[in-house]
C-alpha cells in the first residue's frame, strides 16, 4: 500500500511538471495541490506550487515568521513583515506580528496604528481584538481598551486573558461587581490559574468579603507557595478582616522567608506603623531602603513616620536623602 501511495505522488508530480513545462500552470497547480492535500509536506509539491506563484504568500510564509517571533528574533521579524506588508497590504498577520514587536520595543503609537489595521481586516478575531486592547491599554486610552477586550469576549467567551484585562480596568473603574464576574468567569475555565484565582480574590476584597478573598488566596498558595505577592495579599486581607495577629503571622513568615523581599519589608512596616510599633517599622522600611536604594516607596513611608511622629528634622533629613539618591540615580541613567 505504501508503495502505491508512493507511486501515485512521484505520478502526479510527474504530471505536474509535465504540465508545467508545456506552459499549462492551471493544470499543473491542480496535481500539485492533489498531492498537498495527502501529504501536506510534500516538498516537491511545495516547491511546484511556489514556483507557480512567484508573488504570492504562503502559510508556511507566516508560519515561519510566528517561528522567529518565538525565538526573539524581533528585528528580524520587523523587517520581514515590512518587506511584505509591501506586497500584501490585506495579510492580518503581518500588521498583528509587526505591532507585537513594536509593543516589544516600547513603540505602543506604532504598535496600535498596526493592530488597528489587523481589525480592519479580520474584525471578529478574538486574538487580533486582545491584542488592539492591550495596545489602547499601553497607550493610556482603558475606554477604548475594554471595548476591544470585550468584544473579544463576545468573539471567543473563553478568552480567558480577555476576561482578566477586561476584568482589571473594571476594577481600575471601581466597578467591582462586573470585575468579579469576569474574574469568576475565568477561574472556571482555568481553576488552577494562581493569576486568575488572586483577581478574583482582589475583586471580592474590594467589596468587602474578607472571609471569601481570604478562602481564594489560600487556594491560590495551595498551587504555588513561592508567590511572595499573594501572602502579602492575603496579610492586608486579614488585617482589613479585623485579624492583625493574623496578619502580622504573614508579614512575619514572608520577611523571614524571603528576607531579601523588598515590598515584603515596605509592607511589613507600613502595618506596624498601623499598629504603632514604630520601632520594628523602622528597621522593616530601612531594609527595604537598604535592598533597593532607588525605590520611592519605603523612602517616602520612613519620612512620613517620622513627620507623623513628630520628628520633622528626621524626616526632612529621610527626604533629602531620597532627594539625593534619585538624583544618583538619574545620573547613571
């Protein structure tokens, strides 16, 4: 039988090139084609057929673009898809890989202007929408953004990465209930998502619902126990439950266990600021300054301590250090 098959393809690509030769390329394009359709890789038959389509585009075209796009082989990319949108100005793919690599390098404006053009094309493409919102996003323009995200809902209701950008503006917007259902939506599709799982816990602490955010986050530790974040997500949910031990149980654990955590130390010092055990908090906010010199943050909480505390001339002297740091800073830069 495999003798057969073999047969019938060195046949019809005899015939094919047969056809060719005498100048019948519709002819030849049909065996060419018959053989692809069996044999999808048959190297001749690609061959033939490109041969006979000398300007035209291919999948195998796209295909090897998207292979390059994985290997970050980004300027690559770039000046291939350019070189065709030359000849293919309607190919959706090549303006969605070419905005991707302009979103890559910081380009956002040219990165929207070319998934703007890959919607006009393919408009009910739930990627090619995902992709639009998350440029409108960058470009500081979340009306717009959710739209798109929403659309991509309504195309594809099982685009989880839509459902959570969708879901993160709402909650940007304080609408905690629409945010909530989009999160939950995505927890059942994918239940073991430690992302999706913390989304809808941030969406039921912002309603108020301690005891079910707090349930979340724990599921959420259960698939990965290294995530620093969600214990200190789950530290802030508990003290806003009326739970300090609790809390500071958290704080504890997370600063011992990843001592080098710099929002870790940050955090733990705004909470026992909270509490007033300034002393403690003072040394958490001047970890943190020590592991990241450059971060506003603990900088900032520490100078507010002591100016809350009374004591101006510290914190004016906290502050110019900042001060002067950032200049630092900036100078390297």
């Amino acid at each position: 039988m495999g003798n057969q098959k073999s047969l019938s393809t060195k046949d019809a690509l005899k015939f094919a090139k047969k056809a060719e030769e005498t100048g019948d390329k519709e002819k030849a394009q049909k065996y060419f084609e018959a053989i692809l359709t069996t044999y999808p890789d048959n190297e001749d038959a690609v061959i033939g057929i490109r041969r006979l389509n000398p300007n035209s585009l291919f999948r195998s075209d796209i295909d090897e673009l998207k292979e390059l796009f994985k290997e970050s082989k980004f300027w690559e990319v770039e000046v291939k898809c350019k070189n065709y949108l030359e000849r293919y100005p309607e190919v959706q793919e090549l303006y969605s890989l070419l905005g991707l690599v302009m979103g890559i390098k910081g380009a956002h404006s040219e990165a929207l202007s070319h998934f703007k053009k890959a919607a006009e094309i393919t408009p009910l493409n739930a990627s090619v929408q995902f992709n639009l919102g998350n440029a409108f996003k960058f470009t500081g323009n979340n009306k717009l953004a959710l739209q798109s995200f929403m659309q991509a809902i309504n195309i594809d209701p099982k685009y989880v990465p839509a459902l959570s950008n969708a879901g993160l503006i709402l909650m940007v917007e304080k609408k905690y209930d629409a945010a909530l259902e989009l999160f939950t939506a995505a927890a059942h599709l994918m239940p073991d998502s430690v992302e999706v799982l913390c989304n809808v816990a941030g969406a039921l602490r912002e309603k108020g619902e301690y005891e079910i955010a707090i349930h979340h986050y724990h599921k959420a530790i259960e698939l990965d126990a290294t995530n620093a974040q969600v214990f200190l997500d789950m530290a802030m949910c508990e003290k806003l439950n009326d739970n300090p031990a609790e809390a500071k149980n958290i704080y504890e654990l997370i600063t011992t266990e990843d001592p080098l955590n710099t929002d870790a130390h940050n955090s733990f010092g705004n909470f026992l600021k909270e509490t007033g055990e300034l002393e403690e908090a003072i040394s958490h906010y001047e970890r943190a300054i020590e592991l990241e010199p450059t971060n506003p943050a603990p900088v900032n909480n520490l100078g507010i301590l002591y100016r809350d505390d009374g004591q101006d001339d510290k914190a004016e002297e906290v502050f110019e250090l900042a001060r002067e740091k950032f200049r630092e800073a900036k100078k390297v830069h």
